[in-house]
C-alpha cells in the first residue's frame, strides 16, 4: 500500500483502525507532503510516521515551487483548471507527482533515514548506508522487510517542476590563494550520463586553505563524475586583482559513497 499525503483532518492521532497504519498491509509506504498543522497552516496531511517506510521530501511541509506567485500558478503549462487545483492544494497534490515521476526513475528519490530534515542538512544521514537507501515512490517495495525499526523516517529533496527527481552529491572544495577576500565559489558537476548547473558552495569570506563543504541536489545522475568546473566572483571590481584557486575538490556520491 503506498499512501499519499495520507489527511489529517479528522485521521491523525486516532486509533489505527480508523487510518492507515503499517498493520494494513504487508508493506506500506507513505510519502508525506503537506504535513504542517492545519491550523495554522492549512496542512492536510498527517504528520506522523505510519508506516513501514515514511518518506519526508523537502521536509514534508511545504514543497518547492507551492509557493509561486497565485497567477503564474493557475496558468499553468498542464492547463487552468490542474493550474486552480494546485493553487488550492499544491502541497498536498505534490506525492501524486511525485509518485508518478518514481515510475519514471527506478534510481531517483532515494530517501536518506534521518533523525529530522534540519539534521538531513548536515553531513551526519549521508551518504547511504551499506544496504543502499530506498527509492520513494513505485519502487519503495524494493526495500520491504530490510527495517526492521518500528518506524523510519527518510528525508529528500525535489526539484520545483516536474521532471522532481534529484540526486545528491557532497562537495567540498578546499581553497588557494594567497589572501581571504569576499565573495562566492560556484561548483558544476560533468559525469558520464549529465552534467549540472552552476550550485553555490559558499558565500562570504574565502579563505585560502580552508575547505567548505555542501550538498548539491543534481537533476541528473552524473554517472561517474568526469570533470569539475569552478567559478568564484567578489561580485566587484577589487584594485588589488585576488586570485583564489581550487587546491582540491572532492565529489561524493550520496547513492554509493
């Protein structure tokens, strides 16, 4: 059974025979997508775990590209009236789109099992363990009976539009130069099978031989990772014409390691 931002409303916090519960099915997976509190909020879905599998995209409360301005999402490229809906429930809408887009990618949306989506920010969910992550959506079943915790929750991130599936690599560029200055470092990856845009590594004081690591969420899997272009800008005109340099860059793939 896969749920689909599975209601709130009158469903969370009741006893199980009332909603969807693990006990339902011999595997049940749940993608969450509008889970914030309803009041405030209006989030209709459930928020806590439920089944044996939990994914959270985006942290599971408001997803990217909901939060467009009200016209240029009613008309939108799949027409007005799918345009209106998604004004009124786009967060909710999301696990449908997400899910049909699973289909499509058999190695996308690979959910990293985490404490909570502040703490899938930092490096301490990635990469994979050794037993690989489970792919949200149509093929979450690839991963049935190998957790056994009661509930398991495993965090990701989207893209904005469809097509939504991101993989995600750890860079850490270490610095050359010979003073600190101020500024950016762009990074974009060239693989095999894709290459990304430009992503921001850091903003701010760049120091020679200090390293700076993020997270870049790729709209394609690199394949093996081929090259590694590298751009930084102090975003003005300096007199004294610095120089900064990449000493080393390092690229780790979050579905491998």
């Amino acid at each position: 059974l896969s749920g689909l931002d599975p209601a709130q409303p009158y469903f969370q916090g009741t006893p199980i025979e009332v909603r969807l519960d693990k006990s339902d099915a011999e595997f049940v997976d749940v993608i969450h997508t509008d889970s914030a509190p309803t009041i405030p909020y209006l989030g209709f879905g459930m928020s806590p775990a439920i089944g044996h599998l939990d994914f959270y995209p985006n942290g599971g409360k408001q997803m990217p590209g909901c939060g467009k301005n009200p016209v240029s999402q009613i008309v939108d490229l799949d027409g007005i009236w799918e345009g209106t809906r998604d004004f009124v429930a786009c967060n909710h809408l999301r696990s449908y789109k997400y899910y049909s887009d699973s289909i499509i990618y058999p190695d996308g949306f690979l959910g990293y099992s985490c404490a909570s989506y502040d703490v899938f920010q930092t490096e301490t969910c990635f990469p994979c363990p050794q037993g690989g992550c489970p792919n949200m959506g149509h093929y979450a079943d690839k991963f049935k009976g190998k957790f056994k915790n009661d509930f398991v929750k495993f965090y990701l991130n989207t893209g904005e539009t469809k097509d939504f599936a991101l993989w995600r690599y750890k860079v850490t560029v270490t610095l050359s130069g010979k003073s600190k200055v101020k500024g950016y470092v762009n990074v974009a990856l060239y693989g095999s099978d894709g290459n990304t845009r430009q992503h921001q590594i850091v903003k701010g004081t760049l120091k020679p031989d200090n390293s700076y690591t993020s997270f870049i969420d790729a709209e394609v899997n690199l394949g093996t990772v081929t090259k590694v272009k590298f751009l930084w800008n102090n975003n003005w005109i300096n007199p004294t014409l610095p120089k900064i340099g990449a000493a080393t860059i390092t690229v780790q793939s979050g579905e491998t390691g």
